[in-house]
C-alpha cells in the first residue's frame, strides 16, 4: 500500500487538499480547531479490502500533524490579512 501512494503521489494529494479543507474549515466553523474538528485522511484500496484479513486491510489513514499543514498554509498561500 506505501509503494502505491508514493507512486500515484498521493501523499502530496492528500495534503494539499487537507490544507483546502483546512482553510474552508477555518472560515465556515467557529472556533474551529485542527485537532478536534479534522479526522484525518483516509484511502480505501478497493481491491485491497479483504475483512478475513482484518478492517484495516487495504485501508490507509493519516492525520498530518498541525504544524505541518500549518506550515504548508503559510508556503502556498502565504499571510492572510484581517
């Protein structure tokens, strides 16, 4: 599963669409916080699924740290005036 994401890019994927979520999240939740309102990412290889071999088989999941879709925010976007 790791060789599939890193052949299909999908790591660089799935953050930049969390720093997407990230900032809609940012303008549509109050109070909205990294770490309790954002789950994480998950990729479900179909083909891979199997549940004889456990409910994780086939799935992958990640939640990257704050700090670096903080930082990712910052190179793309760059400071958000008021």
């Amino acid at each position: 599963m790791q060789k599939a994401m890193e052949e299909g890019f999908y790591h660089l994927q799935y953050h930049l669409y969390t720093v997407a979520v990230h900032k809609y999240l940012e303008t549509r939740v109050p109070a909205y916080r990294y770490e309790s309102h954002f789950g994480g990412v998950f990729y479900l290889f179909l083909r891979g699924i199997d549940p004889a071999k456990g409910g994780d088989y086939g799935v992958y999941r990640h939640r990257p740290p704050a700090a670096d879709i903080e930082a990712l925010c910052s190179t793309l976007i760059g400071p958000v005036e008021p």
